[in-house]
C-alpha cells in the first residue's frame, strides 16, 4: 500500500477492470463472459465495480467506444 498507493485489492481490481475494458472494445462476448473471464465474481458486481470506476455501466461503455471508433 505505501508503494503502490493502493491495497493490493484496489491494484486487482484496476486489472480486472482494464481486462474487462479491452475485451468490451475488443470482442462480442457478453458481459457476463466478460465478467467470468476478467475474475469478477458475477456480472453484477463487474457491473457496480465498472460504474463507480468509470460513471457507466460496461453496456453503456461498449456502445460510446463503438461510436467514437465508427467516428474515426
């Protein structure tokens, strides 16, 4: 914590929730293969984890991403 500023679960979590970003630009998977695949316990718990991080849920987040890159 001293090091990183952060616990080691907060430092998990940023990863997991990286993870889960990359894969919603990246793939089709839905967001409870996302969620599995990232380590999250459940669809709902990526889901409040990725709103309080990012201000949207990952539905929300996939869909600005496929416009701004439809936008160039």
């Amino acid at each position: 914590t001293k090091i990183m500023g952060r616990t080691p679960h907060e430092v998990l979590l940023l990863q997991r929730l990286q993870a889960a970003q990359h894969l919603l630009i990246t793939s089709n998977l839905s967001i409870g293969t996302i969620a599995q695949r990232t380590g999250f316990s459940s669809q709902a718990y990526m889901t409040y984890v990725f709103k309080k991080s990012m201000g949207e849920s990952p539905s929300q987040y996939k869909k600005q991403m496929s416009l701004k890159w439809l936008e160039g």
